[in-house]
C-alpha cells in the first residue's frame, strides 16, 4: 500500500468527489476502470504506462487480501473448523 501523506490523501481520494459507493461489482469494476482511464489520459501510451497501472492493481489486490480477506478467513476457519 502506498502510504501517501495525509494531504496529498485527501487531495486524490474517490470520497472526496460527489460519487456514489458502487453497489455492484459491475459498479465497481466501471469505477476502477474509469480512475485507470483517468490516470491514462495525459500519459504516453507504454509499456510502462501499462505496466505501471497493472502494477498498482496487482499491489491494491495482494493488500486487501493481506488487510481483509485473510483475516477474514481466519475467523471463518477457526469458526467452521480447518479443511485441511
């Protein structure tokens, strides 16, 4: 997770505009793809632009994995009992 000071936070995040929470994965998926559209259009269209926009999905996907899921299963195993 890129831990960004607090008032560039605040400057860039999704809350501070006037958008509805998604309520669907499909709602969410058009987010997503609407920042990356976002992100892309005063950039050269590279490899490294690619890569980088890839990148950041891939690390935002590994830390709510780390930060969420896996905490979440956790519970759900410790709860429901181990399957291995």
């Amino acid at each position: 997770m890129p831990y960004i000071l607090q008032e560039r936070r605040e400057a860039i995040s999704p809350n501070a505009c006037a958008v509805p929470a998604a309520e669907t994965a499909g709602e969410l998926n058009y987010q997503i793809t609407e920042l990356i559209n976002a992100y892309m259009a005063d950039k050269v269209k590279n490899y490294a632009c690619f890569n980088a926009i890839v990148g950041a999905l891939e690390s935002c996907k590994l830390e709510f994995y780390a930060r969420v899921v896996r905490p979440y299963e956790d519970l759900a195993k410790d709860r429901n009992g181990d399957v291995y």
